[in-house]
C-alpha cells in the first residue's frame, strides 16, 4: 500500500466501502467525515453526480483514442478550460496521469526550452528542502523530504536545494509570516556558486504541502520571481495541492500574485474521481520549443499512452464546470477565516507545538512522544475510531477539507481532533 504501515494496517484494516458528499462510509455502515477532501483532491465532495454523469456518458462513447498523432475533443476542450483558469500566459496545456508525471514532464519541458534555444548548458535544477513532488526521480530529486529520499540512490545529478522558508519565530502565524522573504536568497547564493547561466529551472510548492503546510512568507515569492527573471531561470510552481480553489483562487500563483513559467496540477483537476494531471506553460515556452519544426516533426519527445485520456477528460470538464456553477473557489475564499480561527482553536492544547493555515489548508504539529511519528499514528487511528479520516505524516496533521463542507463539519472535525487528543492534553 501506499506510504502505509502494512503490518499495522493489516492487524487493524480501515477499510472505506462508499462515500458522499463530506462523507465515508465503513464497511459497518459507520458514516466517517473526510476533513482531506480525499487526499486534496475532492474539492466539490465525493461522488458528485455531474461528474459521474460525465464520466458514465464518456464510457459509453469514446473510452480511449490513439494518443500519439491523433486526437479527441475532450482533450482540447479540457485544456482550453484549464488555460481559461491559469493566470496570464501560461495557456499551453499538456496532460499526464498524476502529479508525480507532470512534474517529471516540467522539467523535461524546461530543459526543452532551453536546448530549443541553445542553451544546453542549463542542466540544474534546484528545489527546497521540504518540498515535495511526487515519487519518481526528477520529483524525487528536486523534492527535499529526506525520508523520501534515502535509500534510493542519488537522484538527478546537479540539483541544489534552498532552504525551507520558515523561522521558529513564525510559529501559529496565520496567513503569510512576515518574516523570511530573505530565504529567496538562496537561490541567488547558488547562482553565485554555480552560474545562473547553468540553471534550468527553480521548483516550488508555492505552500509546501506534503512537508506539513509552510505558507511562503510576504514577499518571498516575488523575490524568488526577480532572481529567475534576473538569471533566465524558469520557475515551476507545482500546484498539485494548490490548484483548484485551495488558496482561495484558481491557483496559488494568483492568491500570491506570482506568475511562474510553468504550473503543474492533478488532483482537484479531476475531482479526484479519474486520475489526471497536467502542466500549464507559458506559450513562449511552447514557441521556442515548436519553432522551426515542420509539420511531419515531433516537437516533445515525451509522453504518455494514457495523456488526455477521454475519461479523464470528461470528468475534468464536469469538474471544473462544477465548481464554477458552485462557485467553489470563491466559497473556499470566504470559508477560510472561519476554518482558520476553528484550527487556531486548538492552540491552548500544551500538546499543540505549531499551526500553519492558508486559504482551506491547515498544518498542526504535535509535540512529540518518545518515538517520533507515533502519536500521529495514534491520533489517526483514534479520529478513525471516533468518525474521522485525518492526514497525518509523522507528528504533523493536515486539514484540507472539501470546499462544499458546512460550518457544522468544520466544527466537528475539530471536535473529533480535540477529543482524540485528550490522552496527552490533559
Ligand atoms: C505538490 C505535489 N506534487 C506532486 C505530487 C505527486 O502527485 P501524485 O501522487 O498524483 O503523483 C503531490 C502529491 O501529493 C504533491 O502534493
């Protein structure tokens, strides 16, 4: 299974059989409230009917097409919406089956760029430590979460990590901290060291999600933009968990008012229900990389047989047509100072060493026990029991509810979390 615990797993299965809406349901009928809108991925709920709609009628009429040299409606339709979505130029879509492959497909299309413009001596990537994107080994790489990272092998050659942009002093900020834009400058230190002229491209989560949600602090962002726009670096925002209404906005690009090259995306692309990911770029990106080529020549070698595929396709469409009938994005906009001052309402719990919050996002570090990682192993399994499904990595639990969730199911989620705590809070 994946990042499980099989033998704990095993001896105690928490097996989901259904589910609607804000809801799980056990396999004994016991109703279980989602507070990770599945894995950040379930913005309008499980089992939306329009979307399953959508995906039952495409079923039926086109299940798959040729992906190389040929084409189906689905696939423009989707990525014309996707584009309406991204901000300013970054208009040209390319689809993959997760997050992890469009990272793997930003970076190649970086390094694409740069060689379409003979500049192959762009080869570095860097990353952050924290950061996360994905499993496979660009993502691997240029992703800093250690844990990830041992125990295979080296990883892409040349990629530099900067720092995560986070001081102790930010502890229980809500929002952007307002300290730290100085943590951009690590990227400029490995300019100094390495050459900008060297340097594909910079990757970030513009919220480092996976690593426990750390908002970038005020400024940060943009200085992170000035130094790539200064070197010719491209900057990849990997909005797999941002994307999709998370921060408040389409994208996090927009709620920090950063536009990057190059943005990746899964996830809530699909609301979750058929696996999908994309990478939005620039169209300049695009130009340099078709220029010249004539029309009986492949302008990306890269690809894969399941890219657009029709079904994913038609639940993007359905999802995305969702959350605009709903008006999602905007109700996670106005939802997030309630959740926030909920989540901020456990910080009188001793056993509460840090909250981080932004837009319908949450991180909440727990102090550790004597073995690190088991108490957010307990508490997991304790929100279970009690009617939860909670994310937890390590000592750290995440809130990232579905944006159709009511103030009720915030509260109780809450409440659930504050009652499976009492063990060690008291
Ligand atoms: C920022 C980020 N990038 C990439 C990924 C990988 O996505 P997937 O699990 O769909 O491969 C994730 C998954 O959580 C993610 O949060």
């Amino acid at each position: 299974m994946p990042f499980t615990a099989n033998a704990g797993f095993h001896a105690d299965p928490r097996m989901i059989e259904r589910a609607e809406g804000m809801y799980y349901y056990a396999a004994d009928g016991r109703q279980i409230l989602d507070s990770c809108a599945g894995l950040y991925t379930h913005a309008a709920g499980h089992c939306h009917p329009d979307i399953v709609a959508a995906v039952e009628e495409q079923l039926r009429t086109l299940d798959y097409a040729m992906a190389f040299q040929f084409g189906h409606p689905g696939a423009f339709e989707l990525a014309e919406k996707v584009a309406e979505l991204t901000p300013d130029n970054l208009n040209k879509v390319f689809f993959t089956n997760s997050g992890s492959e469009a990272v793997e497909t930003s970076l190649k299309i970086a390094l694409a760029y740069h060689a379409a413009r003979g500049e192959n001596q762009r080869t570095r990537f860097v990353g952050r430590e924290k950061g996360y994107h994905g499993v496979n080994f660009g993502g691997l790489s240029v992703g800093g979460i250690a844990r990830n990272k041992n125990g295979f092998g080296a990883g892409l050659p040349h990629v530099h990590h900067m720092r995560n942009a986070y001081l102790p002093e930010s502890r229980f900020s809500k929002g952007q901290p307002e300290a730290g834009m100085e943590f951009a400058d690590d990227l400029e230190q490995i300019v100094q060291t390495y050459g900008g002229d060297t340097i594909a491209a910079c990757i970030v989560e513009p919220i480092a999600g996976s690593a426990g949600i750390f908002v970038p602090p005020q400024g940060y962002l943009q200085r992170l933009r000035e130094i790539c726009d200064a070197h010719g670096i491209l900057l990849i925002f990997d909005e797999v968990i941002c994307g999709f209404g998370r921060t408040g906005k389409a994208f996090g690009a927009h709620s920090f008012g950063v536009t990057p090259d190059i943005i990746t995306m899964a996830k809530a692309l699909t609301n979750g229900t058929i696996p999908m990911g994309a990478v939005a770029c620039d169209i300049a990106l695009y130009d340099a990389i078709a220029a010249g080529k004539d029309d009986r020549t492949i302008e990306l070698f890269h690809g894969y047989t399941y890219s657009g595929h029709p079904v994913a396709c038609a639940a993007g469409i359905a999802a995305l047509k969702v959350y605009q009938d709903e008006k999602l994005f905007e109700r996670a906009n106005t939802m997030a100072g309630k959740f926030c001052e909920l989540v901020f309402g456990l910080n009188d719990l001793n056993i509460i060493r840090d909250i981080r919050s932004y837009g319908m996002l949450a991180g909440i570090d727990l102090e550790p026990g004597d073995k690190p990682g088991d108490r957010g192993y307990e508490l997991m399994q304790a929100c279970f029991d009690e009617g939860l499904v909670l994310r937890t990595s390590g000592d750290t639990f995440v809130l990232a509810p579905a944006f159709i969730a009511e103030e009720d199911q915030l509260e109780e989620m809450i409440s659930i979390i504050r009652k499976s705590l009492s063990k060690w809070a008291a």
